[in-house]
C-alpha cells in the first residue's frame, strides 16, 4: 500500500509534498502538536481501541487543529447479535452516531460535528471506480476479475473459504441496501492553548 501510494503520488507530480509511511494508528511515531489537519479514511474501527487511535489523531493535531474521521455507523437500530455478525462479516466495528462523536469529544476535542449525507448513500459503496460508473455490487468487479480473485482465494482457503467470502459480500451488501450501514463523515477541533486564546484578545 505504501508503495503504490508513492508511486502514484510520483505519477501526480506531487512526492515533494507528500510522504506515506506505516506505523501503529493507536501509538503513532510523531510529536505532539505535529499537524494542522489529521484525516483517518475508514481505520478507526478496525484496531482493538478505537478509542486509542482518536486520542493519537487529537494529540497530534495542534491546538486549532482538525481532527476528521469518515467512518461506518449504524444508520438505523441493529440487534446486538446483528451488529456483531455483521461487524465480523464487513472486517470493522460500525458504531453509531452519538458513539463516534462521544469519543471525539472524550479525546478532548471541541466544536465536534457530522454529516450523514450524501456519505451513507448506499451508491457510495460499491460506485468506487474510477474507470466506469458502477449501478450495482455485482458490477464492482467485471467477470474477469471477479474470475481472477476467486482463482487466489481457492487456492489458500479452499471452495469453503471462497463461498464464505461470497456470503459475506451479500449480507454485507444486504445490510447497505437496507440502510442498516451507512457513512458519517465526523470532525471537531482541538482547543487552543489558554495563553493563546487570552493573548487573542
């Protein structure tokens, strides 16, 4: 990912500006007050503590910074069997709305905000091309890719594996289309220092 990332940042004309690294998003390898944005597209949800990567996100921002989070969240009430099973299923936790918001403000961010839309459109997950538009799931993949990645599944997992892989993919889908998981699109900004504020004045 790191290096497909900077190849195409040196294809943007853009590897001046830009660099990408892999770290650890609950203990991340930078000072405080490093920032003036920090964007986590999509990665809250899949570390153990989630709470832990906010707290990094909020600690590296400087004081009037932004901390912004685009992330899965349960659009409608969801059993807590449901949730779990299709949290297993999707490979993240959603949350909803009040959670993620809650944990911006416990890391100690100020003026937290979200919007729903038009992130939890069910288009938006699966029209993710960038060579066509997609109308459907079943068209995020053209028959031959879609070919291509069962040929590497079976092999390492086997036709059981493979046809768990297609089970997941539906309910996943199902869950989308039911508007039971959408998006939020989540943000709050880190307080200036007091001296800042009063020297401000």
């Amino acid at each position: 990912m790191v290096r497909r990332a900077t190849e195409r940042a040196a294809a943007a004309g853009v590897s001046e500006r830009v660099r990408f690294e892999l770290g650890d998003s609950q203990k991340l390898a930078f000072a405080d007050a490093t920032f003036d944005v920090v964007v986590n597209e999509c990665a809250v949800g899949i570390p153990d503590d989630s709470e832990a990567v906010v707290r990094e996100m909020a600690r590296v921002v400087r004081p009037g910074g932004r901390v912004v989070i685009h992330e899965s969240t349960w659009r409608r009430p969801v059993s807590a069997e449901e949730k779990n099973d299709l949290a297993e299923r999707y490979g993240t936790t959603p949350l909803e709305r009040d959670e993620w918001t809650g944990m911006l403000r416990s890391a100690g961010l100020e003026e937290v905000a979200d919007e729903g839309e038009p992130w939890s459109r069910p288009e938006v997950f699966w029209n993710v091309r960038k060579d066509r538009k997609v109308c459907c799931p079943l068209m995020i993949l053209t028959p031959g890719e879609r070919l291509r990645t069962l040929g590497r599944l079976l092999p390492r997992h086997g036709v059981k594996g493979a046809v768990k892989v297609l089970q997941n993919e539906n309910a996943f889908f199902s869950a989308v289309k039911a508007e039971k998981i959408g998006y939020g699109l989540y943000w709050g900004r880190r307080p200036e220092a007091a001296g800042t504020r009063r020297a401000a004045r």
